[in-house]
C-alpha cells in the first residue's frame, strides 16, 4: 500500500506546533512545567477501550488517565485533565504547557473551555508522528 502524504495547512487556532522554550534546551524544569497527554487503543474481547494518560514530564509520573469505551472528548482528554488537575493540586493560575496530538479530543471546543487561561497548548504538526515535544 502506496503512504499518501499529508499536506499542512494554517488554520486560526488556540494553539502551537511543538513549543520551544527560549535559552532553555529542556522546558521541563519544575513538576507540572510541560505535560503531555495522548490516547492509546486497546482492543479487547468486547470491542474498543480507549486510555488516555496525561504525564508530568518532569517526573515522568501519570498524573491523569482516563479509560473509556468512547472517543468523545468528556471521557477522554477532559476527564484525564482534570484527574489531573486534582492530582497535582493545579489552580487555575498555574501556567502549564500541555502538549499533544491534533486529535479532535484535543482540539473540541469542549476541551478548550477547561484548560484555563494559563495552559498553554502546544501540538504536534499533522502526521508528524515521529516527532514529540522532547526534541
């Protein structure tokens, strides 16, 4: 099977491609700094689970996770986020970059109206699965 490649478009978002800290090689400096979350696929005797894990990249530790039998954005990124959240004690002035995939979980409006002010979105270009916010 032939690989198509994707062409990228500018589109008016909320977000930006890989974020890179200015006079620092690493952003991850302080716990909570730089998360990053993705959706992995499991497949199972019943169907489709769908976990989503949100990662300190500090400590490398999970600090969210959601397992859902959906892909909607309420049983996915949004309740991984705010596991989060509460797992981290994050206030709603605490400014994080929160990097992930151009999935539609991640992009929705429902997702954008509960990251706060202070999180600053960083995603990964289209079908630029090999490349992550650590290079």
């Amino acid at each position: 099977m032939p690989i198509r490649q994707i062409r990228e478009t500018s589109l008016l978002s909320n977000f930006q491609n890989n974020i890179k800290v200015k006079g620092y090689k690493n952003p991850v400096l302080t716990k909570l700094a730089t998360s990053v979350s993705d959706i992995i696929y499991i497949r199972t005797g019943q169907g489709w689970l769908y976990l989503t894990t949100v990662i300190d990249l500090f400590d490398r530790k999970v600090i969210g996770w959601s397992l859902s039998e959906t892909m909607k954005a309420q049983n996915t990124s949004i309740a991984a986020l705010k596991m989060a959240r509460l797992h981290r004690h994050l206030q709603d002035h605490d400014s994080l970059i929160f990097h992930s995939d151009r999935g539609i979980q991640y992009a929705c409006t429902e997702f954008m109206s509960i990251i706060g002010k202070n999180i600053t979105l960083s995603m990964r270009g289209i079908a630029k699965h090999i490349k992550n916010t650590l290079n």
